[in-house]
C-alpha cells in the first residue's frame, strides 16, 4: 500500500481511497475533512519531464497504485514564466523583486487550474472502479470535472448556479456530460448536488479540502523548484474556496517532510477577491479592525445581492473562511480587494504588455499584484508566484470589455 487517509479531527486512520469511498467519504467520527499521507520514502523528481503528463512526472508523490489508470490530457507541466513587466512596476515603486506567473490557461483538458484536480479524480475514481460523480460548480470545475471524467468513461453531473455563463454551459454539454442548472445561486446548486447524491448513491465531490483536490493542486510546489529553482516568498491567487492555498500549504509541509529542512519558510499568502464577491476579504478586514480576538475565523457572513459578472468566482458563503484565512495570517499574508469595474482596464494593460488576455478570474490575480505592491505588500528581494486561474475563451463577454476599454 502506498499511502493511507487519516481524517484531521479524531486522527483515525481510515485507510486507502476504496474504503473512504465505501464510508461515503466520512470518518466514524462524522467528519470529512482528511488527509493522505505516504508509506513509501518519496523522491522530488527534479530532472527534465519524459513525458507530457502532470500525473506520470509525479506519480510517486499521488495516491494512485498503477500508472495504467492515470487519465491525462497533459494538463500540469505547464510553464511558469517571469514577467518582467510587473517587475518594472514594481521598481517604479521602489521595489525590487522577482515575478513569476504559473500559467494555468496553458492546461490542455480545458485550460484552467481545476484541470489538474480533475485528472487526479478522473485517475483515482477510474482506479476504483466508481462509474458515477457530480459536483457542484460555479464554472471551472465544472468544465474540467466533464472534460477529464468523460475521458475516463465515468458519467459525471455537473450543478450549476444561476449565474453562471453561457460560454461555460456550451464547453459542458459539448463533453456529453448532463448538466443541471438551478433557479438559484451556488448555494442553491450545492444543495442540489447533495440531494442528488443522497437520493440516486452517486459519488459527489466534497468541495474544497477534498483530498483529491489537495493532492493534485500541492505539486505546484514542487513545480515552483523545478522550474524557477526555489519557492516564492509571496504567493498571490483570486479566491472563491480557497483549496489551492490549503493544497500549496500541505506541498510545502510534505516537501519539508522529504528533505528534512526546517528552515523551510511558507510564502506570504495574498488572496485576491472582486469587491462584487468579497466576503473573505470583508470577514478579514473585520478581523483586523478588532485585532484578532478569539473565534475571529469564525465570523464571517454570506455575500448578499450579488452584482458580479465574474461566475467562477460566486462562492458568496465563505464556508472555507475559518480554514483559509488562519493560513493567511501564519504566513504574515492579506486579503486583497479588487475593483471588479477596473479589469478591463487591467486586461488592456496585459495585452499591451504581453500580447496576452487571460480570463476575468485570472484578471482579479492579475490586478491584486498592483494593490499589493500599492500597498506595501511586496517587499525588498521578494520572489512572487502569481496562479493565475483561467484563459479567456469561456468569457467572450469580458473580451469585449477589453475591446472597449479606452
């Protein structure tokens, strides 16, 4: 056996992912949020890839047994490049510091960072035989989920809010995958994805600290080494859930665990959200304000009356709060509000300066590194990841905003 499950609570060991699946992903002490660790001594492949696949570079480091059931696209391997032009910004503030982007758009499923997510699942489901899945998405997911499950042969039901766009419905349906759209928001969708569970015994995805989820967003850690030759000391995403900054914290731990280095130090979390969709950021602000007093991390509320155009990026209900933004403060890291009004301006800027335009939830990354340099945020020698989520293929509509931008 290759690694074990170990639910954080009550610490039991729950065993591999064909016993997690058969307690329908719960320990015996009611809860579901675990974590996989490792029987074998692990090795960080540092050399060039030999292959085009994520899952083949780092099996080894992956709860998968057999190389035959990884379902790949070639999604992961993707490059992190440095742009020098928020570099020069940066200067222009005073700041020296070194600027890499990991390039998500360049995943070739669907093209966003929820493709390596979801080839991990479609591998680990596929090596355990399971025929059925669904989840609740505002947009990405939901897209690479079809994509990637569809190829592994696995039927998979995808609930969507209200709200989300016309582009990613089409991408959907044309992997042959249902789709159910709800009256409601994502809220709504997630309560008809647990019903549909419940009633019709499908597998469903248990949103943001799913290990499947976990396990395949921490290798761009050891991605970080291989190709930038060391870690950030920033680390700067748009966030809706917040899986990507707890999968980055249990890389950097497992990473710590295989070299043995303790002077390892975690890269400032800055997490970015529209002012259209900032209930983390407004939770934070709220924090700060009182000065942390206890059960801080629990007081956050629900985004009312939402106005933003940005789909994936609806998670109105910070449900991950309490998990996230106590990972935040650790760090010595921020939450960062963005003008969701300026990302065209900021998508103009982009294409004058790369000849490129990511999508809008890319756009909020994008924008956050200019609040976060404003602000003091980026510091003298600072190595920054920006993860930016998402090309803009699925959001014609924020192309034309761009178009537009005088």
């Amino acid at each position: 056996m290759k690694y074990l499950i170990r639910c954080k609570h009550c610490g039991k060991i729950i065993g591999d992912f064909a016993t997690w699946f058969k307690q329908d992903q719960q320990c015996s002490c009611l809860k579901n949020h675990v974590e996989v660790e490792y029987l074998q001594a692990q090795h960080i492949p540092t050399q060039a890839p030999a292959t085009e696949s994520y899952q083949d570079h780092y099996f080894d480091l992956l709860p998968l047994e057999r190389r035959e059931n990884v379902v790949s696209y070639g999604e992961g391997l993707i490059p992190i490049e440095r742009w020098e032009h928020l570099e020069a910004y940066a200067r222009s503030k005073g700041i020296h510091c070194k600027v890499y982007v990991y390039r998500n758009d360049l995943n070739r499923g669907s093209g966003s960072f929820k493709d390596i997510s979801a080839a991990l699942a479609a591998s680990v489901l596929k090596e355990q035989g399971i025929k059925d899945y669904c989840l609740a998405s505002t947009g990405n997911a939901g897209v690479a989920f079809a994509t990637y499950l569809a190829k592994a042969g696995i039927t998979f039901t995808e609930f969507a809010p209200n709200c989300i766009d016309p582009d990613t419905v089409k991408a959907i349906k044309k992997t042959g995958q249902p789709i159910v759209i709800s009256k409601g928001g994502y809220g709504d969708a997630k309560a008809e994805a647990a019903n549909f569970h419940k009633e019709n015994k499908v597998l469903i995805s248990i949103g943001n600290t799913d290990p499947l989820r976990i396990e395949s967003k921490r290798l761009v850690v050891f991605e970080c080494l291989r190709q930038m030759g060391q870690l950030p000391t920033v680390y700067l995403q748009a966030v809706a859930g917040g899986t990507s900054p707890l999968a980055f914290e249990k890389g950097f731990r497992d990473l710590a665990a295989m070299t043995g280095d303790t002077s390892l130090q975690m890269p400032r979390m800055m997490l970015v959200q529209q002012d259209e969709c900032d209930p983390m950021v407004t939770a934070w602000e709220k924090a700060v304000a009182a000065g942390f007093p206890e059960g801080w991390e629990q007081q956050y509320e629900a985004k009312k009356n939402l106005r933003t155009r940005i789909g994936i990026l609806t998670a109105a209900n910070p449900g991950n709060y309490p998990l996230v933004a106590p990972l935040v403060r650790r760090t010595g890291g921020t939450f960062l509000r963005v003008k969701e009004a300026e990302l065209p301006r900021y998508g103009k800027e982009m294409r004058q300066s790369r000849g490129l335009l990511l999508g809008p939830a890319s756009m909020v990354c994008y924008a956050g590194f200019f609040q976060a340099v404003d602000k003091g945020g980026i510091k003298q020698g600072d190595v920054v990841l920006l993860n930016t989520g998402e090309g803009c293929d699925r959001a014609q509509w924020f192309k034309e905003l761009v178009d537009a931008e005088n």
